[in-house]
C-alpha cells in the first residue's frame, strides 16, 4: 500500500511526538516516588581546638578533643556513617523506570487506520508493597550500626590517647627524678671528694660515686627516649608530625571507681558501642528474615505505550490517523519455591550468627570489664603504698645514711644503696600512676562511658 505524507501530514506527526514525548516523561516521573530520607542520627564534627593549645600546657581533655577532630582513623569511620545513610534512600526506592523509543524507519507495519510512524514506551518495576520499606529498615539499621562503630572509634582512639598521654607524663616525671638523683648524687661525690682530700676514706668512694653518675646519665638516655616515642604515638593519633610540640603534661593522680564491678558490667552492656551495634545488626538479620519470605510473593510492572498512526486520508473511516495507546500489567510468577526456600533458610542461619557474635562481644566486654578494672584496684593500692610509706621511708634511710657518712658511722656503699632505694621508691610511685591510668583508659573503653571515681 502506498503512502501519503504531505508536508502537514509531516507536521502533524511532529507535534503529535513531542505530545507524546511529553506524555511519557509525565508518567515516569509519577512512578517514581519520593526520596525517602535517612533516620536523623547524632554523629556530628567535634568542635577542633587550636594546635597553639597543645604546645603550652595541655590537659588530657584537650588533647582527647583534638584527637577527635583530626585523627584519620575517626574521620574515615564518620564517613562511612555517611555512605551508610544514603542506602535508606537507596534501598527505599524504585528502579529506575525503562524508557524506549522506537523511530520512524519509513518502513514500518501498517494498519486499517494508517501506517505506523514511530513510538514510546514506559514501564517501571514496582515490588510487593512491604519490600521496598523492609530493604529500608534494614539499611537503616545498619546506618544506625556504623554511627555504633563511629562512636566505638572514637572512644578507641581517645583510649589511645589516654595512654600514650601517660606514658609521656611517667617519661616527663621519670626525667625529674633523674635529675633530682642526679643533683644528689653530686653531693654525695663532693662529700667523698672532701673527705678523701683529707685521707679520711680511700679513692674507692669518690669513683662508686662517679660510677653511680655514668649510670644515671645512661638512664637518662632511656628515659628521653621513653618520652620521644611517646609524644611521636601521641603525634600519630592527633595526625600531626612526629617532632611536633606538645607542653608538658599536667600532673596525674590516683582514685578508685566508685561502682562494683557487678556493677559496672551491667552498665557497659547497655553503654558499650559495639553492644549497641550489634543490636542493630541483629534486629536488621530480623528484617532480612521478613523479606526473604516475601520471596514467595510476585512482584509487579507497570507501564505505557504510544504508537504513531500516519494518516492515509481514506474518506469515511473515523480511525483514519488516530495514535494508538496502550497500558501494559505485569507480575512475577514465584516457580522456583526451592531457591526462595533456600533464601529464606540462608536468612535465618545468618539470624543466628548474627546473634551469637552479639552474645561473643558481650562475654567479651564482661572479661575487658573485669581486667580493667581489677588492675585499676591493685595499681590504686600500690600506688598508695609507696606514697605514703616506701617513699617517706626511703627519705629518711638516704638522710640517716648522709648523716652517718658524714659522721664515719656508714660506708659510702650504703649511702649509695640509700639513693638508689630513694629513686627506685619514686620512680615505682609514678609507675604505679602510668599502670593506673593506663587500666583506667581500658575501664573507660570497656564500660563504653567515663566511670564515676576513676581519676585522671
């Protein structure tokens, strides 16, 4: 059959396609729907301090604070909080639809109307009503999951540096007693020097005198290194370079936590971040239980369609030239019940990990609990042994043991054994200090929020 295109005809096919074109477009944009937007969750930019504040005198506090803001370990996990919000919107919301067009090749079937020119078609996916909010649920929880981690990062890190601050802090005050040693042990060669000068003791105690200087010089090499490679961790954990200034640390005590530990086990089930992330989890495994069941139900397609009809200009026939549309409906047919079933059984054995690793991280957080806190007890009890009695008592045996030297009562030996035990009695005081600290920053990590009485 031959055709009849005259330029109006030509015209009218135009118009008639961008009226379709138009049509179309308004109809994918009603399928899909609107952008489904995230749980609000709390997980926001700490406030940054100065790094001019970390270079006079800084407190744990600050330091903690700027670890917060800076360190890249935090700062990754806080983005993937981030990415882990957008697949509640991701997950909530349709496929996109499928367009197609199909163009006039000038060769195309005809009908009793008039010969076909060229076409559009829609059609949009639509899941059984219910899957589409239970993939959001479960997105939800797992973005309510990472802000989980996102804090147990945080408080990881701010752990870390609690410890490396005493360490730094046991390095600065292990310096002090060196050089406090040290400004003794010159007194003490000066006293053998001016009683060896007048053959009152032989040259035996001015060189036991000197040898106690070399060791105390070589113990202060290890003890600048002690608090180099604690500022460079410190350095580390703030994203700052090795060598960069810190001030001195502030002074670091000594107290005891005022809750049980029965106490303070049932506080860090409910506190602990990892607990808390582990819940989410398990509730989205739930969820996922929910869905894989709706497998069995069929899930849905929509869509439309328009065909041009050219216009043959056969007189009496009233279909001459008019477009064809066409609505389309379609589902799914949900044959293969062994592969739902399988889903459905691979579901619910993840259900079950997901729980048992929840029960693994709770036993684990009571034994960390535990630990922590019973060396948290016994450094406190050492700590307060030799303040109150080892290192009075070493005082007064170096003074007895000047005052006989001085006398001729005692040899320079046990002189020498009296600064030593003097020493020794301080330093042990501000180990037990940095054994305290470091079980109070595990206390801390382990109960998943500060404890009432521990000190910093």
């Amino acid at each position: 059959m031959r055709r009849c295109r005259s330029s109006g005809h030509r015209g009218d096919h135009v118009h008639k396609r961008k009226i379709a074109a138009r049509v179309i477009l308004a109809i994918a944009i009603a399928l899909v729907p609107a952008a489904v937007h995230a749980a609000s969750l709390s997980g926001a930019e700490p406030q940054a301090i100065k790094e001019s504040a970390l270079e006079r005198h800084p407190s744990l506090e600050a330091v903690q604070a700027y670890a917060s803001a800076h360190n890249p370990e935090i700062r990754a996990a806080r983005q993937a909080w981030l990415a882990s919000r957008q697949n509640v919107t991701l997950d909530r919301s349709y496929a996109d639809p499928s367009v197609t067009y199909m163009p006039d090749t000038y060769n195309m079937a005809e009908t009793r109307a008039g010969p076909q020119t060229n076409g559009f078609g829609v059609s949009q996916a639509i899941p059984f009503p219910g899957k589409l909010t239970l993939k959001g649920r479960i997105a939800e929880q797992r973005a309510r999951a990472a802000l989980e981690n996102l804090r147990a990062v945080e408080q990881e890190i701010a752990r870390r540096v609690w410890t490396r601050y005493a360490d730094y802090y046991y390095a600065e005050r292990a310096l002090e007693v060196n050089a406090e040693t040290t400004v003794l042990a010159r007194l003490f060669e000066s006293i053998a020097q001016a009683k060896y000068r007048v053959g009152k003791v032989s040259a035996q105690d001015v060189i036991e005198a000197q040898e106690q200087l070399s060791l105390l010089a070589a113990q202060r090499i290890d003890f600048e290194k002690a608090r180099n490679v604690a500022l460079g961790a410190l350095n580390a954990l703030l994203d700052r370079p090795a060598r960069a200034k810190i001030g001195p640390p502030r002074e670091m005590g000594v107290g005891q936590a005022a809750a049980t530990l029965d106490a303070l086990v049932a506080e860090a089930r409910i506190a602990r971040p990892e607990l808390k992330a582990q819940d989410h989890l398990v509730d989205a495994r739930e969820q996922s239980v929910k869905l894989a069941k709706m497998g069995y139900l069929p899930d849905f397609s929509v869509g439309g369609q328009y065909i041009g009809i050219g216009n043959q200009g056969v007189r009496g026939f009233n279909k001459d030239g008019h477009d064809i549309w066409m609505a389309t409906l379609g589902f799914s047919v949900p044959i293969w019940l062994d592969r739902v079933k399988a889903g459905v059984d691979q579901a619910g054995a993840q259900l079950l990990e997901q729980k048992y690793a929840r029960r693994n991280v709770e036993d684990t957080v009571a034994d960390e609990v535990q630990s922590a806190y019973e060396r948290l007890r016994a450094s406190a009890a050492r700590e307060r042994i030799y303040r109150t009695t080892l290192m009075p008592q070493t005082a007064q045996r170096i003074a007895a043991a000047q005052a006989g030297y001085q006398a001729g009562i005692v040899d320079f030996l046990t002189l020498i054994d009296s600064l030593k035990a003097y020493e020794n009695a301080r330093l042990l005081r501000y180990r037990a200090v940095l054994d305290y600290q470091a079980a109070a920053a595990d206390l801390f990590r382990a109960v998943g929020r500060p404890v009432a009485g521990v000190v910093k």
